[in-house]
C-alpha cells in the first residue's frame, strides 16, 4: 500500500514490516492485523500471512494471503495477485503439500505474470518451480534453466535477495548432475553474498541457507554440509523459524548416522519429527524415513518397516525398503524396490541415483545376476568420478569388491574392498566401513588367510558392537564362530564366505527348505512373513534355476542335499 504521508494504517504497516525484519513473528503479525483493524487493505493481509508462515500456523496464512489475492484483484494490482498466489503455492505445499492445488495457485501467478515487464514477482515464481523441480520431482536440468532464469531477473530488477537465490539453487542443480566444479563455484559466490549481508529479506535469505546445506549433503561434502547445518540451526534457533530448523535436523541427523553418532542423530530426528508431526505433516516423512534408516542399521527391523510404511511414497522409503529386504534375504525384493526408486530419477540426477544403483548392486549380486549388477557399477562408477567426493568412490569400490566375490575373484575383490574400507575411514563412515571390513574377512577367509580374516571380522564385530548394529552384529559373530571351527587340512580355511546352491540366493534356499517340508506358498509367506505373490516369485526361480519340472523334482534335489 502506497502512501504519500504518515498515516495510522501506514504507521502500522512499517511497524509490522519492521518487527518481520527482526523475526519478532507475533509482533508482527498483531502490527499488521492492527493495519488491517484500520483498513482491510491487502497489504495488511499479505502481512499477516508471511508473519503467520513463520509462527507455523498455515491455516491463518492461507487465509490471510487468499484474502490479500482477492482485494489485489479487486483494485486491479496484478503484481501483487500474483505475488499472493505464488505465496498460496509455498503454503498449500508446506502445510498441506497438496500437489493439485500448488499447481493451481502456480497456474494461476503465471497467467498474472507472464506478459508483465521483468519484475520480482517473475522471479520468486520461477524460483518456487525451480525448488519443485530440484527437490520434489528430481529434475536438474530443468531446475538449472529456472534458476538462470531466476538470476537474470534478479540483476534486471536490481534485488540482490532474488539473484543470490538464483546462484544458490543453480549451484545446487549442478551438483546434483554431476558439474562438481561448476556447482561449487555458483554456491561458493552464494555463499559470501550471503556472509556479506546482501541478502535482506528474511524468507530468502533462509532458502539460501538451505540450499547451500541441501547441496554439500547431496555430494556427500559432509564437512561442508556440517559447517552449514551449524550456522542454519543456529540461526533458525535465534530467529525462531522452527520449520527450517527441522529440515536441517533431518540432513544433519544424516551426517551423524554416518560418523556413526546414532545416538544424537535419533535425538535430531525426534525433534524434527515433533515439529513436523504438529504443524507441517506433510514433510514428516523426511524425519520418518530417516528414522526408518537408523532402526534397520541398528537391525530393528519390524520398527524400521513400520516406519517406512508411514511414508510408503517417499523415495527415500523405497529405498530404505529395498535395504530391508536384503537384510531378510530377499534379494528379488531387494531389486524391485532399488530399480523402482531409480525409474524416479532421471539419469542427469547422479548424487540422488548413487544410493539406488549401490543398493541395486548389492541385490543382484545376491540374486546371481552379475551382469545386471555389473551395468549398475559402471554407472554408480561414473557418478563417483563425476562428483568426486570420497564417500561415493568408497561405496564404487565397494560394490566393485562384492562383484568381484560374487565372481569368484576374491583375489581381485581383496584390493577393492580394502580401498573402500580406508575411504570409509577417512570419512568417519563407521558402519559402511564394518561392513567393508566383514566383506573382506569373508573374501580372505577364502583365500585360505585365517588370521588376517580373523583380525578382520574381529574389528568389524567391535565396530557393529559399539554401535548398537545389532543384526550385523549377530552375522559378524556367526563367521567368527564358523571361522574358529572349521579348519582345513593346511590349518587355513575354507571358504566362509555364503556359497550359492545352483545360484540360490539365502532367501531362496529358505523357501526351498520349507518347500521339501511339504508346505504350501501361502504356509511359507506367514512362516516367514512375506506375500503370496513373493513366495510364487520365489518358488518360480527355484525351479528355474535348478532346472527342476515341479515342487516335487525340487524337493528330491533338496532331500539329496540335506537341506530337508
């Protein structure tokens, strides 16, 4: 609202924009509801819908700001219409992320918008598609041509808040696909606009923020991604932005899972979940899925199923339930989720696809599909040059190592996980680097070097002891234990590692045994807690594999085995 002089209204609205500078939320928003007591002008309503965005009450800011968008029109203010309905989309997204009604409102600021002269509203627009495009369907590319777009304006219109944005979302994009240099130099010139105070505007100067943690956590720059989550959590701490700093929590609860801090990552991961949980339930699977992660590592894996099927959808659920079901042995299920959480992703996407393609490799190498799992590492091998960060070519070098065992080449496989356990090291990767470790007990095992196998499986079972890994814990004793016992004729040892019967996977020597029991699909799926249509999948490649025409040719060869 314009005004030539002092006015109360006025009064009101510089007092309310003043105390929205300070972070002073209810301040605020009572300033501007008295500005609107005076007269119900839109600006007054614009107000209290940003004051009410940071007092978490969606409910008051969709109101307000659908209030603002109607007397905008009234008074024929397309600028500030638009301007409301790109607000409408931030909140029906936060609060509710009801995707068809984003959508709507985002429609609707670009048919306001679109034919006007450059101006910031065109840019905060573009800047809400370039984050959807980034962070909720996983497209780079389209996210960097909307975040260049969002740049230009920014210069054109001379607000320097909207083109730090710009290089801030850009530089993440291009980090996400695979421009490491590129990205980097775009957040690092984000970074000290930011650190130099160019940024005024308190909404964007906190998506900044965000996006220089988003983007050093996605390429694994955990160093980076720590340095940031500090300064964020401080700063939403002081300003009293509580969303925000849940957000942070669940990428910082990420790096402390990793250095092995369980402990304090459940703790950041609690409190992210009882602010999402009570205001914005609609990014409570962040929290939700994390957790899911933290229970299945510690080998709570009925929790950790519990917890992902709350959020079913989420990508990182999927994942997670794909991680599960090698845990069970289930490595067709293993596969089915890890190839359906990549079909999400567009190859240009390498830091979100790496996590996939690992899980990918590790299912069908347990599956006995080498060439499959071999087509995946020479992707997951391309990301990690790509990117070039220490955590992703520990997890090539790892995988390329369980490849290699799974050929049979364990003397090749010996120098690669070894490789991975050393970067794992050097990155505080505590569990990753345990499991590194009991791979390649087993591979040396086989190679006839028991002491040195010994040696090994003894610090991975330390390791996974004082984490609290249960479940690998339990696997880790099991071969110290066969170690000890079975000796060879030369004192080495045999191979310990898991040997294949016609390619059966563990799961599926499983369901044979209680095939050859006599038990029926649907018998098998409660025994062993699976669906009907596993079991079937499961029978099925058994037949095939052993080349067996009925249960009961199965069966025989079973019984020739001992397995019944």
């Amino acid at each position: 609202m314009q005004v030539d002089r002092a006015t109360p209204v006025a009064d009101a609205l510089q007092a309310g924009a003043e105390a929205y500078r300070l972070g002073r939320w209810e301040e605020a928003r009572a300033s501007f509801e008295e500005a609107q007591r005076i007269e119900d002008s839109p600006e007054a309503a614009e107000g209290i819908g940003k004051a009410s965005w940071f007092l978490e009450d969606g409910a008051t800011a969709i109101a307000a700001n659908e209030h603002a968008y109607r007397l905008y029109r009234e008074r024929e203010n397309t600028r500030g219409a638009g301007r409301a309905a790109t607000w409408l989309a931030w909140d029906y997204g936060a609060f509710h992320g009801d995707a068809s009604v984003v959508n709507g409102w985002l429609q609707r600021a670009h048919r306001l918008l679109d034919d006007l002269p450059p101006c910031v509203e065109q840019g905060d627009l573009a800047l809400r598609e370039g984050f959807s495009a980034l962070s909720g369907r996983g497209e780079p590319v389209e996210a960097c041509a909307l975040a260049e777009r969002v740049t230009m304006i920014g210069r054109q219109t001379g607000e320097m808040s909207l083109e730090v944005c710009g290089l801030a979302l850009h530089g993440h994009a291009l980090l996400q696909s695979g421009r490491r240099t590129e990205g980097m130099r775009l957040l690092d010139e984000a970074s000290a606009a930011f650190l130099g105070g160019d940024v005024l505007e308190i909404f964007w100067l906190s998506l900044i923020q965000c996006e220089l943690v988003y983007a050093c956590h996605a390429v694994r720059d955990y160093e980076r991604a720590t340095e940031w989550c500090d300064h964020l959590m401080a700063y939403c701490e002081r300003m009293r932005i509580p969303v925000l700093l849940g957000l942070c929590r669940t990428r910082y609860a990420d790096i402390l899972q990793w250095n092995g801090r369980w402990s304090e990552a459940e703790s950041q991961l609690d409190a992210a979940r009882r602010v999402f949980a009570e205001k914005r339930p609609a990014l409570s699977a962040d929290a939700l899925t994390r957790l899911g992660e933290l229970r299945r590592r510690q080998g709570r894996l009925g929790e950790a199923a519990a917890l992902f099927r709350q959020a079913e959808h989420h990508p990182l659920s999927i994942l997670g339930r794909a991680m599960l079901a090698l845990d069970q042995g289930d490595a067709i299920t293993g596969v089915e989720l890890a190839e359906r959480y990549l079909r999400r992703l567009p190859k240009e996407n390498m830091a979100e696809r790496a996590p996939g393609l690992e899980a990918l490799i590790h299912a069908q190498a347990q599956n006995g599909n080498l060439a499959s799992a071999q087509a995946a590492l020479e992707e997951l091998s391309h990301i990690a040059t790509a990117l070039g960060a220490d955590p992703l070519r520990a997890q090539q070098s790892y995988c390329a190592g369980v490849i290699a065992a799974a050929h049979g080449d364990h003397t090749a496989a010996q120098p690669l996980l070894e490789d991975a356990i050393d970067l794992y090291a050097q990155g505080g990767a505590r569990y990753e680097a345990a499991c590194a470790r009991l791979a390649l007990a087993q591979t040396l095992s086989t190679l006839g070097r028991r002491a040195t196998a010994a040696q090994e499986a003894e610090l991975a079972a330390a390791s996974f002891r004082e984490l609290g890994a249960e479940l690998a814990l339990s696997r880790a004793e099991a071969f110290q234990a066969a170690l000890e016992e079975r000796p060879n004729e030369e004192g080495s040892v045999a191979s310990l590692a898991v040997q294949p019967l016609s390619g059966l996977t563990p799961r599926e020597t499983e369901v044979l045994r209680l095939v050859a029991q006599g038990m029926t699909n649907a018998e098998i799926a409660s025994r062993l807690c699976l669906s009907g249509h596993t079991v079937h999948r499961h029978v099925a490649n058994i037949l095939t594999k052993l080349d067996a025409p009925s249960r009961a040719a199965a069966t025989a060869w079973a019984v020739q085995r001992g397995l019944a």
